[in-house]
C-alpha cells in the first residue's frame, strides 16, 4: 500500500485552506475502517457456525461462497476508497494506485490453504489480519488529525497589481541565478 503512505504523507503536508479536503481524506479512511470492520463481522460469523469441514485446498470450501463472495464486495469498496482518496492527495499518489498489485486491504478468501492449515485456523489468521489493518489505518487517521497546518504558507489576499509585481520579480531573480550557473561558452 505504498500509494496510501505517499497519500496521506502528501495530505499531512497540506496547507491550512486545505482543511476542508484534509476532512475529506479522513472520512475516506473512516470508511474503509468500516469495511474492514464489516471483513471481521464475516470471519467471525463462519468462527462462530464453522459448519462441515471442507477440502485441504481452498478456504471457500470451508467457509462458503457466499460469505467468500462478501468479502469479495467488501473488499472492491474498500479498493475503490483507497483508490479514490489516493486521486484525492493529488497526482503523486493518485497516477499509480491503478498499477500497485497489493491494495486488497481485505483479507479475502480466496486462496489455497496452506500445509496443515483448516479452514478454522485461516479465518482467526484473517481475523487477526484485519485487525493489524484496521489499526495501521486508524494510526493514519491520527497522524492526519495530529498535523498542525502551517498558516505561514498560506495564502495571503492580496491585489493583482501587488501579485504580478512579485511574479515578475521572482521571474527577474530566477533569469539572473540561472545565467550565474550556466558554463561560459568557449
């Protein structure tokens, strides 16, 4: 999920007239905490009614497809919110999530189950899974709610005249440094 870390690292940097957008991000993240949260509550249904045993190869043998198919819904949601407040922090984080492989932030049942695994021992693997999730996501949400905006940077009202004068200004200063640091043509 390294576009999610870059997202909320470009978020956490945001100026202080960004508030509004900064509420935004985190009512994303909110919302996949939930989905995550809803991830748990199908786990720990087949925990509490496991069933018949299933097969030694695939969890949703064990746990069934419709609580797999669930997970599977839940996880798109929970995709599509991440994938969404990666555009939210802006192209730096947004232009890749499209191609990370591992955004699944719901543990999802389709998989093999490993040697001498149950269908039983991958649900409580699962469990406890999305349990570190939800915790690495609500460690975000506080890093965001804890990131003091810097109000020096932010803008300032001022008139068209005072605005260009300063442009112009910086334009003039930046011609300058760059023929100093240009080689002398021979």
């Amino acid at each position: 999920m390294n576009s999610l870390d870059r997202a909320i690292e470009l978020v956490w940097q945001w100026k202080a007239d960004r508030q509004a957008r900064r509420a935004d991000v985190l009512d994303r993240l909110e919302t996949v905490v939930k989905d995550c949260q809803a991830a748990v509550q199908v786990w720990q249904g087949y925990l509490d009614k496991p069933g018949a045993p299933g097969d030694h190869w695939t969890i949703v043998s064990w746990i069934g497809p419709v609580r797999a198919k669930q997970l599977h819904d839940i996880n798109l949601r929970a995709k599509q919110n991440i994938e969404e407040l990666c555009r939210m922090a802006g192209p730096q984080a947004g232009r890749f999530i499209g191609l990370e492989e591992n955004v699944d932030v719901i543990e999802m049942a389709y998989r093999m189950l490993k040697p001498n695994e149950t269908g039983t021992d991958a649900a409580k693997s699962a469990v406890q899974t999305m349990q570190q999730r939800m915790d690495y996501l609500r460690g975000l949400m506080q890093r965001l709610r804890a990131a003091k905006p810097d109000r020096k940077n932010a803008p300032t009202k001022t008139t068209g005249k005072k605005a260009a004068a300063g442009k112009s200004s910086s334009k003039k200063t930046a011609k300058k440094a760059a023929k100093k640091k240009a080689p002398a043509k021979k």
